[in-house]
C-alpha cells in the first residue's frame, strides 16, 4: 500500500472516496478502479478499494469495529482477535500493568485493547505503513497512544512495565513456521523473557523451546485455537496453561490441576478436547474434570461413564462400536439407513472426504462417526453430541 495514498485517505476528500469505494466494494475490481479513478489518483483509488475490501474481510475478527478501522492485508491476518486481546489485557490489569511498549505492533490490535483499559501504550514497527495504520487505528476509536517507526531489537524497554511483541513469522517463501524466520529475532525473544513481557507466538510452538520458568498460554477463540502467548517474569504464574473462549465467557485450566492418565475401555461417553487443551498438552487434566480416562495413551479422546457439560471438550454420547474395515463399516451404516454423516477422525489413516465418498451413504438418518485407535487398535464409535 502507498503511504502517501494511504495519509491521503485520511483527509475529508480521501474519506469521500473511501465510503463511495465501500459500495462498490462487492463488484468487479476493475469496474470499480475505474469508477473510483475519475474523482482521484491511480495510487488513491486502489488505497480506498483496498481499505473498503479489507473491512469487509476484517468483520468476522472485529466484528462492528471492521467498518471503523485501517487495515494492510498481512496486518489483518497477524491481528489478534478482539476477544483474546481483551483477555491477555485482563491479565495485564491483574498485575496492575501501568504502562506497556508494543515491539512490532503492526496495524495496533493490541494497542488498541490496552489503551482501552488505560494502559498507557507505545508502539513500534519497522513498516511506516503499519505504523499509519495503527495511529490512524487509535484516532478512530478515540484512544491515547504513541507510534513510531523504529526496530524492536534498539528499543529501551526499560521505562515500561511490560514488553510485549508479535514477532513476524514469515519469510521470503511466506509464513514460516521456523523461528529461524522470525523478527524481530528468537534470539531477541529469549533476551526479552527475561523481563516482565508477554509474547504472541504461534500455537505450533515446541514445548521445548519455551525457556524455563516461563508459562505458555495456548488460546482458543470459540473452537479454534488462534494462538499461544509466553508470559515471564513476575506475569508468569504457572508452565503450561489452556485458555477456552466461548459463548458462555472464558475458561482457563493448568498444568497444576489434577490429572487422569489411566488408559480405560470405551465408557458411555466420548469427549473431545478442544484445541488449545491439546497443544498445552493438559488432555489428562479433561480426563480428571470428567472423571474418566484415555482411550489410548497417544490419542487426545478421553472416555467416562458420566454425561459432562465442560468448556474444555465436546462430548458425545457413545451409541454403538462399528466395525472399522470399510466393507463391513459401509454394510453398518446402510443397515442404519445413514445418509448424511460427519466423520470424525484422530489418531487414524482416514480421509473423510474420501472415505465418505466410497461409503455410497443412503438414507434418512443422520449420524456422527469417529474413527480412532483405542488401545492401539483402529476403531469406529457411532456417537451422539450431547
């Protein structure tokens, strides 16, 4: 995005042009680059349909903000969603954070959420564009904050109480999964973990490579797990931590609760734990809170013999055992006169979309499939969700 176009569009003209582009957002791309070049430059156009376009992908992560705010497509994708912004500055409240610098704050998300509590913030980053994005951002909710162009790896954190940074992740290839790849730096990571901060870091994060005595938090945003963020210093309350968000608020459990590693048979009820439980490794702790056990050592589905309402795994009422081996799982499932099915897989050699295809599926009925090993072996439960 040009930079100049982008201030441009600041202005009470470029906001003219922005609101005609949001009608026109929907059409040809073409169309409405032509449309729009009459009242401005080549470079003010495509800035306002680029803007007018981002908001519309922006509304499932900002919700009624999207129309409100600036975005730059790679800002918006790294953005972190409002509500797990919001509960990572809860925990910042908590300690009583006064003031905190953002190394690398891209288009402002989590400026933005802790200004809003009254952290006093400032941010950095490397992109001036970014940076106008992220002022802009501020402006247009009305919030204090100060951001600059500069390199996180220069900048004096000391005058803050907290550090926080999103390093980049992604390389000349694209996103990169290497911390190799990241910048600012892993190295610069591990030097700021020795101070009061929190870092965003993707969710596939090694456990290993989190540094001793610091606490990594896996998040999920209403099923999906969007994130993990390493907390140190004095912010640092336990090792492994799954935080759930969901419609009913938000819900948090710890390597400290108690476990149930037992490998059981199948009981009456399946649970399937959700995603930030697994990466944080805390799967036996679900198998404790539903007083059951696992299915099998390697495979994050947890078994009871009591029906359970958790935050922290979706459960299902298990109706039967099929058989696995396809020919014989295709006769079952005809008997039952199945016709729509949803596979659920772990642990297992299956493709879904494949396996439901050679199925040849008829039928009234409805029913939910998971496919999984138990005790080692391959197995197929007919289940019910609760």
């Amino acid at each position: 995005m040009d930079l100049d176009a982008f201030r441009w569009l600041l202005t009470d003209d470029g906001q003219a042009l922005l609101a005609r582009a949001e009608e026109y957002a929907g059409d040809d791309p073409l169309a409405a680059q032509t449309r729009l070049r009459a009242a401005a430059t080549p470079e003010q156009a495509a800035a306002a349909l680029t803007q007018a376009t981002l908001r519309r992908r922006a509304e499932p992560k900002f919700g009624e903000l999207a129309p409100r705010l600036y975005f730059t497509p790679d800002g918006l994708e790294q953005a972190t969603r409002p509500a797990v912004a919001r509960h990572r500055v809860a925990r910042l409240q908590a300690f009583a954070a006064s003031t905190l610098v953002d190394l690398g704050c891209g288009i402002g998300g989590d400026l933005m959420a802790s200004a809003e509590v009254g952290i006093i913030c400032a941010g950095v980053d490397l992109d001036p564009v970014r940076v106008a994005v992220a002022e802009a951002n501020l402006a247009a909710l009305g919030l204090p904050g100060a951001v600059m162009v500069a390199d996180a790896v220069g900048v004096d954190t000391s005058p803050f109480s907290v550090a926080f940074a999103d390093p980049a992740r992604r390389s000349a290839r694209g996103r990169s999964f290497s911390v190799d790849d990241w910048a600012p730096p892993w190295s610069f990571v591990e030097t700021l973990l020795r101070r009061d901060s929190c870092v965003k870091v993707a969710p596939g994060i090694p456990h290993d490579l989190v540094p001793a005595g610091v606490e990594a938090e896996w998040v999920s945003d209403h099923g999906e797990v969007k994130e993990a963020a390493l907390w140190s210093g004095s912010l640092a309350t336990t090792a492994r931590r799954a935080t759930v968000i969901g419609r009913g608020g938000l819900a948090t459990l710890t390597d400290e609760d108690p476990v149930a590693d037992e490998v059981r048979a199948v009981g009456d009820f399946l649970y399937e734990p959700d995603g930030a439980v697994i990466r944080a490794g805390l799967v036996t702790a679900v198998a404790a809170g539903v007083g059951g056990g696992l299915v099998d050592p390697h495979i994050a589905y947890v078994t009871s013999d009591r029906a359970f309402r958790s935050p922290f795994a979706r459960g299902y009422r298990v109706v039967e055992e099929l058989p696995y081996r396809e020919k014989q799982l295709k006769a079952a499932l005809r008997e039952r006169g199945v016709g729509r099915l949803t596979i659920k897989k772990r642990g297992v050699d299956v493709v879904p979309e494949v396996l439901r295809k050679r199925l040849s599926l008829s039928g009234d009925a409805e029913a939910t499939l998971v496919m999984t090993r138990v005790a080692g072996s391959g197995t197929a439960l007919l289940v019910q969700p609760l």
